[in-house]
C-alpha cells in the first residue's frame, strides 16, 4: 500500500496548484477508508486555486513578480499543516508499513494538472477574445 508523504504533498501543491496536493491527499484519504473527504479535498482545491488566481489578477503589476514565489509557497504552507492536521497520524497509526509512493508519480501528477491549468485558462482567454470580437 503506497501513501503520498507530507513533503511530497508539499511539493506537489508548490509546483504545481493545490490541485495537485489535493489529487495527493484524496489518494491517501482513499486509501485510509475516508471515501467522504475526497470530495472536501477536491473541494478546496478549487476554492484555493480560484482564490490564488483572483489575489495575482487583483496585484499590481509591481507585486506580480514577488506574488509568483509568495503564493505558491503560502499554499504550499497551508497544505502542509492541513496534510498533519488531517493525514500525518491517521496515516502513520493505521499504516505504519505502508511505503512511501514515488517521487515519479507526484512530479507527473503535478505536470499533468499544470497541463490541465492552462488548458482552461487558454480556453478561457480565447473563448473571451471570441466573445469580445463578436461584440465589436
């Protein structure tokens, strides 16, 4: 049995999205027998993604450049203590034998969910320079 540990949730939500670590902990959640936080893990990660999004949107153009560390690393933070809040003792009383799930996997699972991003966003954008030029 394979669970996604702290500093890979960590990192995964870092690189590529609370998505990410979201994707991570429903994994682990799933594999505890926790069928109903999936969907909260899911849940939020959309909350915090949109939330991320909104705050850079809203920046000033001279806070956008220090706003690409600070954000990543608040949410990176924030899942960190979410993953120990929720998972860390679950995860290490019930399945003190369980290993550790690869590095392989989280850097995939992050790489396909920034795939995903900005395939939305660019759906977004074109879809509204579509609108916008048929308002014209």
């Amino acid at each position: 049995m394979k669970i996604y540990s702290e500093n890979q949730v960590r990192a995964a939500t870092f690189l590529a999205s609370p998505v990410a670590g979201s994707i991570l902990m429903a994994h682990n959640a799933k594999v505890a027998g926790q069928k109903r936080w999936r969907l909260k893990f899911y849940g939020v990660s959309i909350v915090a993604l949109a939330l991320m999004f909104g705050v850079g949107y809203m920046l000033p153009d001279s806070a956008r450049h220090s706003a690409n560390l600070i954000l990543p690393l608040c949410a990176a933070s924030a899942y960190t203590l979410w993953y120990k809040k929720e998972q860390r003792e679950l995860l290490t009383e019930k399945f003190p034998d369980a290993t550790k799930a690869s590095w392989w996997t989280t850097i995939g699972i992050s790489l396909l969910v920034i795939v995903a991003i900005f395939a939305v966003a660019f759906a977004v954008v074109f879809m509204a320079v579509i609108v916008r030029n048929n308002n014209a």
